[in-house]
C-alpha cells in the first residue's frame, strides 16, 4: 500500500512539471511574436493651398416688408352710407369713388348759403345807391353827417354780409363734397368695416376702409450699430474697399428661402438707435410689379457691404475647435510635418471661413485625415477632392493643390 501512494505522488509530480514546460514553451513563442515590430506607416492627409482673392462681403438681416403708401379711408361728415362703391381687394384709382353718403341734407344746407349769398348781393346796389345820393346831398346840406355816415356804413355792412355767405357757400359746398368718400392714393384696398345703410360720423376712430400702394414696396430691417461701426472701421483701415456701382443694390429672400427676382435699393439708414435693442432700421425699397410681396411678410435682406481685396478662406472642414473653443487649423510645413495655427475667423462665406488672422497666403492646410495626426507628425500630402462642388460659394472658389 505504502508503495502504491509513493507511485502515485511520483506520477502526479511528473503531469505537473509537463504543464509547466508547456506554458513556458507558450510563453516564449508569444514573446517572440510580440517583438516583431510593425512596419512603420505614415498618414495620408489631404491639403488646399491657401490663395489670396478679393471677396465680396454681405450682411444677411431679417426684416418685413411694408407698404410704399398707406391710406386710412375715414368719413370727413356725418350720415348714412347709402352705397358702397368698390370690390373688396380690388385695385383702385386715386380719386374713384369708394362710398356714398347721404347728401340730401347737405344739399340743403348748400342752396341755403347760395340763396342767402344772392339775397345778399342784391341789397348791396341799393344801399350802394342811397349812400351817393346822400353824399351829393351832403353837400347842400340836405342831410345831416349822420345820415351820411349811417348810409356808408350800411354798405360796409352789405359787403361783409356777402363776404359771409359766400364762405358759407363755399363750407356748404366741401361738405356736399365730403359725402362722395373717394380715394386719395392708388393701391389695392382692403375689407370694407361697414355695410350699406350704417351710419358714419366725421373723423370717427374705426376706419372704413384701408388702401395700400404695394409697387414699389418697403422693406424695413435691422442692424446692430456694433455691425456698423465694424464695418466702417474696416473701410477706414483699407480692410474693405466699397462697391460704388452696385454697393447701393440688395437681393431679396423670401420666407421659404427662395431669391426674390428684382433686386431692391437701400433708401436710408436710421438716425436714431433704438436703445433698448442697440439696433437701428435700414429701409429697402424693392419693385413689386406683380404683386409677390404683400404688407407684414417676413423676408431677409441681403445688403452687400464691401469687397475685401486680400481675402483668404479656408474650407469649414479644416477648422476645428480647441478646449478652450478657439478655432484651429493644421497645416503641412515645407519640411512635411504638422503645426498647429489658432485663427480668428470674420465670418462663414459658403462652405468656407474668412480667416482674419491665423493663417498666410501659400501655407497648406489640412483637410482629411486630421483625426490620424497631431502636431510634429511627419505626413503625406494626396489630392483632396471636394465631395459637394456645388456648395461653393460665389466669386469665393478655392483650387486645391497636392504635394
């Protein structure tokens, strides 16, 4: 028994020293794979070459559209309206007749001041005739001073009783006028507010009616004055030279995001800014033959504000945010190696950004492949293919080039 568990101890001792020889045999051909070294590879980054060209810079602000004219039909008499004369929505002509007033009781007043006038005017010779008599009698003293004067001064009287009526005439007829309410523009007007039969009073607050003069139209929108003074600091600095044959010209967009077709023109700037908003209104004025543009529409304006002579852009997908949020780009030196450039940028024109400061005229910037390299990483320059060429933005196209 004894010499069955020596046996035993001695074959379990010989399966344990196998497994050990065997892991070590394992472990030495791992290592012995795992110190070959990997061939060495360098990425493939796709570069543009930064170019110099001038730019034409726009301000896009919101805004909405008004009418050229704006005319609020109110009655100038009271009465009743006995007819109402136009189509609602219809165009009309200054001077068409939009409602008729009673003028029955106007018509009476007129030919009452019209008689009074005449009856006026036919005492006048008479007592014209007494006061001559009475001076050439004066002379013989057939009547006395008194009667003389009381003769001259009746005249004075008939005179200035004529002078009366014939303002009361004059009044009796502007209101007889005043009960055919016509049009004082032309444009296009409005829902009527009353009815035939409803009585009106003069220069009542609710208005009638209301016309609009819609060709030309206005377009009203807003700038910050921190915008302005940029702007014209930039002219002063030389940064921007103005446009002096079309700087005067906006493009239109309209609420779905189409371009209006006829270009408007900039009529002024405000000279006042609003303080509770820091912002000041620029007043457009577009042609509207047709008619597409309707009071209250919201639109964006599209003002050109200069053209920058020395502008450098670089795509949007070459620049990239550092953890402080500043923008950075990476660029390809002569000697093939990546350096890292922070930039200021002035604004998105198209795809691209307008680089302020950061970047030179010449320098190659990285476009792919920017995840697989840091800076001091020696890289490969290939052809970078833009995949949407159509989004470009106008005058600002950029021609890429590989090393």
């Amino acid at each position: 028994m004894q010499l069955f568990r020596t046996g035993y101890a001695t074959l379990k001792l010989s399966a344990a020293l196998t497994m050990v020889s065997g892991f070590l045999l394992l472990g030495g051909c791992d290592s012995g794979h795992t110190q070959q070294a990997a061939p060495n590879t360098i990425p493939e980054v796709a570069l543009v070459t930064l170019e110099v060209r001038p730019v034409e810079l726009t301000t896009e602000l919101p805004g909405r559209t008004s009418a050229h004219l704006v005319a609020e039909i109110r009655p100038q008499v009271n009465g009743i309206v006995r007819k109402r004369m136009f189509k609602e929505g219809s165009d009309v002509k200054a001077g068409e007749l939009l409602y008729q007033i009673d003028p029955a009781p106007f018509q009476v007043a007129f030919d009452s001041a019209k008689a009074s006038l005449g009856k006026a005017q036919a005492n006048l010779p008479a007592i014209r005739s007494k006061s001559e008599r009475y001076k050439e009698l004066l002379v013989d003293k057939a009547v006395s001073r008194q009667d003389y004067d009381d003769a001259i001064s009746a005249v004075g009287q008939a005179q200035a009783e004529i002078e009366y009526w014939k303002t009361a005439v004059e009044a009796a007829k502007i209101n007889l006028g005043y009960t055919r309410v016509t049009a004082p523009i032309s444009g296009r007007i409005g829902r009527s507010s009353i009815t035939d039969g409803a009585l009106v009073t003069a220069y009542q607050q609710n208005t009638l009616a209301t016309i609009q003069q819609l060709d030309p139209i206005y377009v009203d929108v807003t700038q910050s004055s921190a915008d302005l003074l940029r702007l014209k600091r930039h002219l002063e600095a030389g940064r921007l030279t103005s446009d002096k044959e079309g700087g005067q010209k906006v493009r239109i967009m309209l609420e779905d995001g189409t371009p209006y077709p006829i270009e408007g023109k900039l009529q002024f700037r405000d000279v006042t800014v609003d303080p509770a908003t820091g912002s000041f209104t620029l007043r457009i004025e577009v042609p509207n033959p047709d008619q597409l543009l309707l009071p209250g529409m919201f639109v964006r304006a599209v003002i050109k504000e200069g053209i920058a002579e020395q502008a450098i852009l670089v795509p949007q997908q070459g620049v990239t945010r550092n953890t402080k949020g500043e923008p950075i780009a990476l660029i390809v030196d002569d000697e093939g190696k990546v350096q890292q450039r922070t930039l200021s940028l002035n604004r998105a024109i198209g795809d691209q950004w307008l680089v302020s400061s950061g970047l030179s005229v010449g320098e190659r910037v990285i476009v792919e492949g920017m995840l697989s390299v840091r800076p001091g990483t020696v890289v490969k320059a290939v052809s970078f293919n833009n995949p949407k060429p159509g989004s470009e933005a106008p005058n600002t196209k950029l021609q890429p080039k590989s090393n």
